[in-house]
C-alpha cells in the first residue's frame, strides 16, 4: 500500500495535514464529545459558534473537514482525503 504522505523518505506536510485532520474530525472518541457538550448548549450559543467558526455543522465531522480544509486553502474542501488514496 502505498502512502503518498512520504515522498522519497520525506513528509509532504500538505498530505500530512490533510491526512491528520480527516483521522481527527472523523474520531469517534472525539465525535462523542463534541455531540455530548455541544448538544447541551443553548441554541443561540451553537450558532454562534458555527458563524465565528465558518462550520456549517459542528455536529457533522464531514463539515468540519471541509472547513478545516477550506481554512488550509483548499476553497472546493477536500474531505480530509489523501490525494492518490
């Protein structure tokens, strides 16, 4: 299998944050405790922080990556997704 993350025994950093953002936001240890504190905030409080945070859903990990990736330059998103994989 290869991993286009190393090239030539060296990282391209790109590929790496791409490959670590999608492994994160996807995390179900993760996705547990953003469903458990942000469903218990107030509304007003959960908008709020999707509008300062450009995610259109916080509760949605796929979202998140699109941001995230949007935030890294990637204005279409990248779903987190390594190029060639």
């Amino acid at each position: 299998m290869s991993n286009k993350i190393y090239v030539d025994g060296s990282i391209d950093p790109t590929q790496w944050s791409l490959f670590q953002l999608g492994n994160e936001q996807r995390d179900p240890v993760l996705q547990k405790i953003h469903e458990n504190y942000i469903k218990n905030m107030t509304w007003p409080s959960r908008q709020l922080m999707q509008k300062i945070g450009g995610v259109k859903d916080v509760l949605d990990p796929e979202s998140r990556v699109n941001t995230g990736c949007g935030n890294m330059g990637f204005s279409d998103g990248c779903a987190g997704k390594v190029q060639g994989k």
